[in-house]
C-alpha cells in the first residue's frame, strides 16, 4: 500500500517569514494564529510590522491549515512543539523576540513565555482564549466520542467580507487538546514576567472577557496593558481595529524592547 501523501495546505494558509535588520540585531516577532485558523489571519499585521523593519515569522501549527480532519490527529504538545522551533528559529536571527498570538495563538504565547521566561522579551496578544464559560462545553468529552466534528467557530468578524479562511467544522477532539492547554497554561501563569500588551474586544462571540481577567490575574508581569477594541469580533487581527492593532503594537514594542546600543 502506497504511503498517504500529506494534505495539501490550502493556498493563503502557508507559514510565513520577513527579514527583519541584519542578522542577530533587532527584534523579531514571532506570530501565532488560532484554533482552526491559519496564519491568513496573520499575515496583515506581520507585513505591517515587517515595514516597521521587525523581523516577523508565522508558522502553521499541525493539524491546521488543511482539512478539519488532521486537527483531530493533532495535540496541544505538537501545537508547543512547532511554536517553540519557530521561536529558536528566529532567536537564531535576533537578539530579542516578541510572541504574539490570536486567541490560541495567545495561549500559545503565553505557554511559551511560561516555558521560557528568560527567553521571551514581550507578549502581544489579542482575545487570548484559557478558558472559556459556555455551558455546552461540559458535553465536549462526550461530543468528541459521538462525533468528530461539530459546528464551526470559524468567521467571528464584523466587517463584512472577510473570511479568515478557517475550518468549516470545529473538530471536536482536537478541542480536548485545546482544554488540556488552557489547563497547564493557567497552572502556570504566575511564571509569565515579561511586559504584557492585550487586545481586546469588546463584543466577542467566541473567547469570554473571563479569559483576559484569568490572565491579567495570573501572571506575574510587572507591565501590563489592556487595550479595549469597540469595532472589532473575535478574529481582530483582520476587523475593522486592525489597523489600530498593528500600529500601537509596532509603537508598544520599540517602548518595550528597546534597540540596544551598537544594534543597527
């Protein structure tokens, strides 16, 4: 029998790198897109950023990018896995790297800030998601023994004709994963130091304001800002406070990760 062939990543979801300055000067931002989305919904404020002269590197996680299928092969640990590589990639490349992250891509950065303090120079996040209230929730280990998928969570912006180019179906046991990542992530905030800037919105259909309020308790950053995004869903990076986003998170990361003497 012939090995299976790896699904093809659906055009417009592939990772993504820009060159920042010369190689270990400047500051690079690593960019981590959400559960079933793609690094589509990154690739805005990346190219923002990148014309700011940032470095900026988004990697696809496993499982995404593809068929809603391969998400549930997936596991939080591979999520990790490939955050992290992409993160000593560009380490490699700078001398300080700035995590940033879209709902579970804001799990992601703030697991790798736990992970790696010393490491991890700042944090942007924008709707982060470590937990969430919804009632329905408390069937999911039962739901993803019924079924592999169930309605989608896709698409969460009010401006009109964006698709974000995510998955059309939630793929329920990959959900488990996300759950058990939303578990280690909480258990280890107070190990988070690094300054801390978060987006959110103010009318969001996906990640409750209790996620923000779990994480701005937690962690033990001595800098902490909270910006509230009034025309915005869930999928930002990609509504109608994009713009606002990407210019005073360019603006909060020059104050925060300051250029060193002698960097070019």
């Amino acid at each position: 029998m012939p090995p299976t062939q790896p699904t093809p990543v659906v055009p417009g979801a592939e990772p993504f790198a820009f060159p920042g300055g010369p190689a270990g000067a400047g500051t690079g931002v690593l960019l981590v897109h959400g559960f079933t989305g793609s690094p589509y919904s990154m690739r805005p404020w990346g190219e923002h950023l990148a014309a700011e002269g940032f470095a900026v590197r988004a990697p696809l996680l496993p499982g995404h990018g593809t068929r809603w299928q391969d998400c549930n092969l997936s596991t939080e640990q591979d999520w990790v896995d490939a955050v992290t590589g992409a993160f000593d990639e560009l380490r490699a490349e700078c001398d300080r790297v700035v995590v940033a992250g879209l709902s579970m891509g804001g799990t992601l950065a703030v697991r790798l800030a736990e992970l790696r303090a010393d490491d991890v120079d700042a944090l942007v996040l924008v709707n982060p998601s470590l937990l969430t209230e919804r009632l329905d929730a408390k069937l999911l280990p039962v739901l993803a023994r019924l079924t592999p998928s169930w309605k989608a969570i896709a698409n969460d912006v009010k401006k009109p004709g964006v698709d974000e180019k995510a998955y059309a179906k939630l793929p329920t046991r990959a959900v488990l994963g996300l759950r058990r990542l939303w578990t280690a992530t909480r258990a280890d905030l107070g190990r988070v130091t690094a300054p801390l800037l978060v987006f959110r919105s103010v009318t969001d259909h996906v990640v409750e304001p209790a996620s923000v309020r779990v994480l701005l308790a937690g962690v033990a950053s001595s800098d902490t800002t909270e910006v509230l995004l009034e025309d915005s869903y869930h999928v930002a990076t990609l509504d109608n406070d994009a713009p606002a986003i990407f210019e005073r998170s360019a603006a909060w990361i020059r104050e925060r990760v300051p250029v060193r003497e002698g960097d070019t």
